[in-house]
C-alpha cells in the first residue's frame, strides 16, 4: 500500500505529538494550537503565580488567549512574521455565561514556549506560564 507524503506526514506529527515527553514543571504540553505555548495559565511578569491578582493573569486554551473576564476567545492571525502575529481576537465579554462578543486587534510575540507579550493600545505586557497546582 502506498502513502501518500501528506499521510505520512500527518501521522508522523500526531503520533509524535501524542508521545510527547511531559514538562519537569508542569505536565502541561506544547501545542500547535494559534500559538506555540503551553496550554495553561500565565502571569504578568513580576507577579506571583500563587495569589496572583486578575488583572495579572491570562489563559491560553490553543484557539485564543483570554482574561478572567473573558472566556471562549478565538484568534484569526491576520498576519505572522517569525514569532509576532497581528490577531484579531474575538471574545466573549464574561468571565462565564452568555455575554455580547467583543474583538481586539493585538499583536502577539512569542518569546518561547511558556512565555508571551501582548501589544494592544501602548506598551505592550510579558506573561509567563505557571505550573498546574501553583
């Protein structure tokens, strides 16, 4: 039987993403979701994962990046160069429950897997990823 090369390629990646060795740190894992970071919870640079406020605090799920104020976020990358994506981000306008849907033009660095800055009006924000149980 003959494979062709975009078959082998697609089950190359997912039975190397599904073997994928956990993190020392926190058993999460990269993914390829919009972003190349890890699936969790991150903080302000210069903030404590453990007690840290609302403000400070961002989740990335792999579709978008949202805030305790907001929840089921989606970004469109609108354009990438190397590691910085322009987005549109389009979230609902609630911590939980139904809510209108706003979006947001940002512009999103990746500086590695577990950390990010975001750029919306102004000086953009440095997040860094926290371990599961801070």
């Amino acid at each position: 039987m003959k494979i062709s090369l975009n078959a082998r390629t697609a089950f190359t990646l997912a039975a190397l993403l599904s073997t994928m060795p956990a993190t020392a740190n926190s058993g999460a894992k990269t993914i390829g979701g919009v972003y190349p970071l890890k699936l969790g919870i991150y903080v302000q640079n210069g903030t404590e994962c453990k007690g840290a406020p609302n403000a400070a605090m961002r989740e990335y799920n792999g579709r978008g990046i949202s805030d305790p104020h907001t929840h089921a976020c989606i970004a469109r990358v609108l354009t990438r160069r190397g590691q910085r994506y322009s987005i549109m981000q389009s979230c609902v306008d609630a911590g939980t429950g139904p809510a209108p849907r706003v979006s947001e033009q940002q512009l999103v660095t990746v500086l590695n897997a577990t950390s990010f800055s975001i750029k919306t009006n102004g000086p953009g924000t440095t997040y860094r990823f926290c371990p599961k149980g801070f």
